[in-house]
C-alpha cells in the first residue's frame, strides 16, 4: 500500500501528522471532511448538536440539554409514541461589527435529538422549563412503571 499523505518526520508536535493528514483531505474535499484543528476540536462551522444527559429515578426521568446561546422561543419540545423530540435552532448574532472572523469555533443552525422513552410516561404532566443555556425536561413515570416492592414470605 502506497502512502499518499507524507508524514512528518522528527516532528514534536504529536498531533502534527493528524494535521497533515487534515490539511491533504481539506485540500482535496474541502473544509467539511477535515474540520479539526491541532487542538482536536473543530475548525470552522458545523453542525449545531446540543449535548444531553438524562436521569432516572424511582418517579420520573430528567432529559437536560445544553442550549447556550438558545432563545426559548426557537425551541420546540414535542413527545408522539414514546419519543422525545427537542428541536429549533442556534442562530448567528447577525449585527454589523467592526472587523472580521479570524477563527469561529461556534456552531449554528438548526437541530434535532430525539430520545425514545418507555411508554409508561404520562404525557399529561411532562413539564419543561429553560434557564441559563440548559433546557431540562422532566416527564413522570405512570404509575405501572414505578417499581413496587415485592414482600418476601418465609417458608
């Protein structure tokens, strides 16, 4: 097999031939499937996807997703046949300013995850509220899927 990207030699950068080999797939397909810089994260724009946590306890579960920058009013939250949907978009501040981007690590545009949940969900009471860059869904279990504890009997 034939290297066609040239490595680095005695280089002490150790990301240096990940960079290299960056800068050869930007050259031939354009900047999209080389988005990363020396540092490992990406180097122009890309594709908002807010990250996710969620939790279970005894009585419901708890989605928080990382909105910064987020309006609540460019968020939609919707829950059909057992999946969680949070959708909308990460808008670019439009306002003129002096000069212009060197370097943007920020990401916008539109988004969606989806999260498939139990059906033992009671839509009726899901409840979702916005603060500080963090959206937090909280959707309680119904009552069939709370664990009920099981007596023991001795023989």
């Amino acid at each position: 097999m034939k290297l066609l990207v040239p490595a680095r030699q005695n280089s002490t950068d150790p990301a240096g031939p990940f960079f290299d080999l960056s800068q050869e797939l930007e050259r031939l397909f354009g900047p999209r499937l080389a988005d990363t810089d020396r540092s490992g994260r990406g180097g122009g724009p890309t594709a908002f996807t807010p990250a996710l946590e969620l939790r279970e306890d005894a009585d419901r579960y708890q989605i928080g997703v990382e909105l910064p920058g987020v309006d609540k009013k460019d968020i939609e939250v919707t829950l059909h046949d057992g999946v969680l949907s949070i959708s909308g978009e990460r808008k670019q501040e439009t306002e003129a300013k002096e000069g212009t981007y060197v370097r943007t690590e920020r990401s916008y545009g539109r988004y969606q995850r989806q999260v498939s949940l139990p059906q033992a969900v009671d839509a009726g009471a899901v409840k979702a509220a916005h603060k500080d860059g963090v959206l937090t869904i909280t959707l309680p279990k119904t009552a069939e899927a709370k664990p009920k504890p099981i007596s023991i009997t001795a023989e």
